[in-house]
C-alpha cells in the first residue's frame, strides 16, 4: 500500500487509495499492518479511513491487537495513537530542519555540489582539480565580461563548438560534457558559489492545493538581503565576489519583463543609440523609441507610458537622430585622448583572438587520447579467449577512437578560424589611424549601431532629457560621476531630419553659374561633400537640388557674356602660361575669385584688358631708357661731354 509505482506523482498515495476502495466495496474485512498509524499520510486520511471501517464492519490489526472501529473504545484509541502519530512525525520533521539549518549557518551543508566542484570531506568542497573543467568555466565569465550577456556567451558557445561540464543526476557520477543551453550559462554567472561564497535560502517554498492534492512549487529569491545564510569567502571560486555583483547588476539591466525604471534593458536592434538610456527630466518616466517612415528610419524618443498606464497628458517627445549626434560626438570628444591606447588594446587582443577556443579544444584532445589510451590498456589486458569481455572493451576502443577524430577536427577548424581572424599588417596600420582619429573611427561605415552601443553604456549612466522651447537639453551622467549638458536644436515643423549643410548648398548656387551638373557632381564628390542622407552626389542629385531652389542650370556662353575668363583663357589673354598665370593670380597680381579648391578661377575679362594694356604701356618706355643708357654710355667710352 506504501509503496508507489515508479510513475506516481510527487504527493500522491494510490495505494491508500485503493485501500479505500476495497474497504467500501466490502472486498476487504480486516487489514493487517505492523503499525495501524502507518496506513496514511496524515490525521485527516486516518479518520476518514477510521470512518469508512466502522460503516462497513472492516476490522484493523497490527502487531499487538485487533481494533473494531464501530467499539467507541477502540475508536477513542485508534484516535489517539492516530494523533500521538502524527505529532510524533511533526517533531522529527522539525528537528531535522533545525538541524539542517543550523549545519547551513556555519556553512557546511552541501545537498548537491555544482560542476567545477567536488566534496571534500563531509562539509567542505574544493575546486575540481581536472583543468579542463577549470578553463571552461574560467572562459564562460571571461566571455562575459566581454560580450555582457548570457545570450552571447551562449550563442558563442555554440558557434565554437565548446562543451561545458554538468552533473545532472547526482554528484558521484561522472561529470558529462555537452553544448550549454542557455540554462545552464544563466546557472554558472548567477550561482555564488563560484565567486566563493556559501548560500543557503536562494530558493522558497510555495504550497497550493491542485486538484485536491498539496502542490509545493520553487521559487528563486533574486534578493540577496532575503536569503537565509550567506557567507562570503567560504572556499576557493573562480571569480571575485566583486565580479559577481557586478555580473548580477549586468543581468538584471539585460532583463526585459517588465522591467523597472531603474533598469536599462540589453543592447537591441535597432538605429536609437540611447536606447534604455533616456529618462525624462519632467516625469522621470523612461523614455520609450518608436520608428517610423520607410524601413523604420525615423527614430523618436516619447515618454508616453504615464499616458498609457495613467491615462496622464503626454509628456515629451523629440527627434531621436540628433540627439544620438549630439551624445555621440561628446563620448568622442571625452575618449578622443585614450583613442591611440585603445587600438594598441584592440592590436594586443587581436593576438589572443581566438586563442580560448583553440585552447579549449586542446585540453579536450588531451583529455580525449588519455580516455583512448585507458580504454586500449583495458582491451589489451583482458584475456583473448575470454570473446565477451573482449568485444566489449574493443567497442568502447572504438568509441574514443572516434571522439577523438572528433575532437581533431574540431580543433584544425578552430586554429584555422583562429588564423582568418588575425590582422594583417595593413589592418593593423589602418586600426592605429583610426585610434588617433576617434571622429572617423566613430562614424566609419563598418562599426555597427551595437557597437556604438556597447561604447554608450560602458560610458554613460544614464542620460536626463528636458524640452524647452525649440531645444531639448541633456544632461549626461558618465559612470564616473561627472556631468556633461548638452543642448539639441528641435527641428521647425515640417523639417526633416535630410538636410544638405548650409555650405554645400551654397557652394552648388555659385558653381551652377560656373559648370554644368556632371561637372559639380564630380566636383562635390571629389571634396567629400555629402547628400542630406550621406551619399555620393549624382547628376539627378545636382538637378533635383537646383530645381527645388530654383536655381538655373548652367548654360554655355553666359560666362562670357558676364565677361569672366577662365585661368587658362586669362593666360592666353597675357601671352603666359598657365603656370605664370596662376602664380600671378596667387600673389593677388591678377585678380582671381575660386569657389573652393578644384572649382575654375574666375577672372574679369575687363581686369585682364587693364593688365594686358598696362604691360604693353610699359614695355615701349623701358626700351626708350634702354636706348639712353646705351646712348650715354657711348658719349663716356668716346671721350665727349
């Protein structure tokens, strides 16, 4: 009756059960047990299983007497055995949970001991001494601090082909290696045993009644202030205890249900780099990214979730894009002078890229040709006659044969990648220029919205935004306390976010009276001007600009008929080379006008004609002095006065 099936839910008693239905069913007349207060879980089985027997007649019998439950004396003792029984079992349970509490207290109660562990003792661990379990959980925190999220550690995990241990079933089985899933990622950077510390509490206890029957459910306490023991360096761990809260704060920034204010949220998808970081100064609500237009390409921060939740006024909302620009070219600015350290940094990783896996794959090869080379000294030692055990400890031969094949391939894939991931020395070259020049470096077309991220939140704490007028103000925390206000000009009604600079524009008005659209296209392209969107400046360009401004297009003989003369036309004029002529108009001789470096001179054709007239004016009157002199000279060498 006691004994369940091995299917049988946690709680249950079919076997009472079944008693109970053969003792209503008049199948059974008396029931025999060692103790007849062992025949149910608690006081309230007991009575109904009394009841039921004194309604239908059934007897019940243990070692020393037969009770009938229809005698008021043998019910009044039935009762109170029934009773002393369960008290009996209240105090046990309670001494035993005072027991396991007080061995908790001085912690030196270990009810299972995680992977990377193992019991040394009755009431200590240690960490394992099998180095590779200790360099794969060196490497999951180590990943962790780089890529700040389980997900990624996860993710590349996976992309590497790298096991991690567990100890599923108990901890005097073998350890056994597999692909983490996220789980188990979340476990190692979460659990306070490896950062040293002992824990007790991390989980409470919840009843409920389902379907008639007592459901206990686990909840984990996230609260460290509400965990019954805590203790601090209690053994050796992996990482510092420090670490781990700063891991823990990093987690719980990452988490997005339902997130308090306070939290920032993981790095996202998505163009708004202040994203998680924004907080109204009005309301002190979050601010919230909405994107619109095509392909999502216009970002706006609102602070909406009072008007959502509250049924408040909306508060506040800008253009998202600027202010990323203003924040953007700040963080710049402050890490401009660390931009050279960095790419020495980025250069020195750069040669240890990679190293982790390939690392981890050797310690598995070593590990794997020692369970090869095991398993062939067991085959080679057992009796060739005895065919039974020799076939078997061939096939497990073969096994690690295969695993290590495995794992040899597995590793020739990591040093390969290893190797594609190195800089070559042009890279290296261009990773030092860009450290020197953070601007470029910042706005380069191969850095990602996530990485400009990841920059952002190792910076900034957090970022308070007002509206006032026709600008939003920042006010930027940076992580190390200091304060930095920015101000962002809102954008006038009906403006959109594609502007061409005030410089441009001007330069395209004055070059349409100088070229045609090829032309100033080519022109623009070559001095790095940019469209409002960022692109390259085309014909069609050129033409929608000027048609939107009603500026004319350019039309041949008009420079001539403002009389305007180009260099080479000027130099011709004055019977120079162009060299000469530009020269001349360098030193101001010749007067010269250019838009911007590469456009053509413009030079007034009346300026010409004065300079051309002035020259000939001048060149009789030097010949006449020539003459004179030659003249004079004459006059001395002969003797006359």
């Amino acid at each position: 009756i006691r004994k369940p099936a091995a299917d049988t839910p946690k709680n249950s008693t079919p076997g009472f059960k079944i008693m109970l239905d053969a003792v209503c069913n008049r199948e059974a007349g008396i029931i025999l047990s060692v103790d007849a207060t062992r025949l149910s879980r608690n006081g309230r089985e007991w009575h109904t299983l009394l009841e039921f027997c004194g309604v239908v007649g059934c007897l019940l019998a243990d070692e020393h007497t037969v009770y009938d439950p229809r005698l008021p004396t043998d019910r009044m003792v039935l009762g109170m055995h029934g009773t002393m029984s369960e008290l009996e079992h209240a105090n046990m349970r309670r001494r035993s949970i005072e027991g396991r509490n007080r061995k908790a207290a001085r912690g030196e109660l270990f009810l299972a001991v995680s992977a990377g562990y193992r019991r040394v003792g009755r009431n200590a661990i240690d960490k394992d001494p099998d180095l590779r379990v200790r360099a794969a959980l060196d490497l999951v925190f180590s990943k962790f601090d780089e890529l700040q999220s389980i997900r990624q550690v996860h993710l590349w995990f996976h992309d590497e082909g790298l096991e991690l241990p567990s100890r599923p079933t108990g901890e005097k089985e073998q350890l056994r290696w597999q692909l983490p899933n996220y789980a188990r990622v979340h476990e190692i950077l979460t659990n306070p045993v490896f950062a040293g510390a002992y824990a007790y509490g991390r989980t409470e206890s919840q009843v409920e009644i389902r379907d008639g029957h007592k459901k206990v459910t686990r909840k984990v306490v996230s609260d460290r202030d509400a965990w019954q023991v805590f203790i601090p360096d209690n053994h050796e761990g992996y990482i510092s205890l420090e670490t781990y809260e700063r891991n823990r704060r990093v987690i719980a920034d990452n988490s997005t249900k339902m997130m308090p204010s306070g939290r920032r949220g993981a790095v996202r998808s998505g163009a708004a780099l202040l994203a998680g970081l924004v907080r109204c100064g009005h309301c002190g609500r979050k601010l919230t990214v909405t994107y619109s237009g095509t392909r999502g390409a216009v970002l706006r921060y609102i602070c909406h979730s009072g008007m959502i939740n509250h049924n408040e006024p909306k508060c506040i909302s800008f253009s998202g894009a600027p202010a990323d620009e203003a924040v953007g070219r700040e963080i710049v600015r402050i890490l401009e002078p660390i931009g050279l350290e960095a790419a020495l940094r980025v250069i020195e990783d750069d040669v240890n890229a990679g190293s982790e896996a390939v690392r981890q794959h050797e310690i598995a090869l070593e590990r794997a040709r020692y369970e090869a080379h095991r398993a062939w000294q067991q085959y080679d030692a057992v009796d060739p006659g005895n065919r039974q055990v020799a076939g078997e400890l061939e096939r497990r031969w073969n096994d690690r044969l295969i695993a290590v094949q495995k794992v040899e391939t597995a590793l020739e894939h990591a040093r390969a990648a290893h190797a594609d991931m190195r800089m070559d020395e042009e890279e290296r070259e261009a990773c030092l220029q860009l450290g020197a020049d953070l601007e470029r470096a910042w706005n380069h077309e191969g850095v990602t919205a996530e990485t400009r991220k990841r920059i952002l939140r190792a910076a900034i704490e957090e970022v308070m935004a007002w509206v006032e007028d026709r600008r939003v103000r920042l006010l930027v925390h940076w992580r190390g306390g200091d304060h930095t206000e920015l101000f962002v000009a809102k954008r006038a009604t009906g403006r959109h976010r594609y502007v061409t600079d005030a410089g441009t524009e001007a330069l395209i008005t004055g070059l349409a009276r100088q070229m045609p659209d090829r032309a100033i296209a080519a022109l623009l392209n070559r001095l790095g001007r940019r469209t409002g969107k960022g692109n390259s400046w085309k014909e069609a360009n050129v033409r929608s600009f000027r048609h939107k401004r009603g500026i004319l297009v350019y039309r041949q003989g008009e420079r001539q008929e403002r009389g305007e003369l180009t260099l080479s036309e000027a130099a011709t004029a004055l019977g120079v080379n162009y060299q000469k002529a530009g020269r001349m108009a360098r030193e101001g001789r010749l007067s010269a006008r250019q838009l911007c470096t590469g456009a053509p001179w413009m030079i007034s054709a009346a300026d010409v004609e004065r300079l051309r007239s002035g020259e000939q004016a001048e060149t009789p009157q030097l010949a006449l002095f020539e003459n004179v002199g030659r003249s004079q000279s004459g006059r001395e060498e002969s003797g006359e006065d």
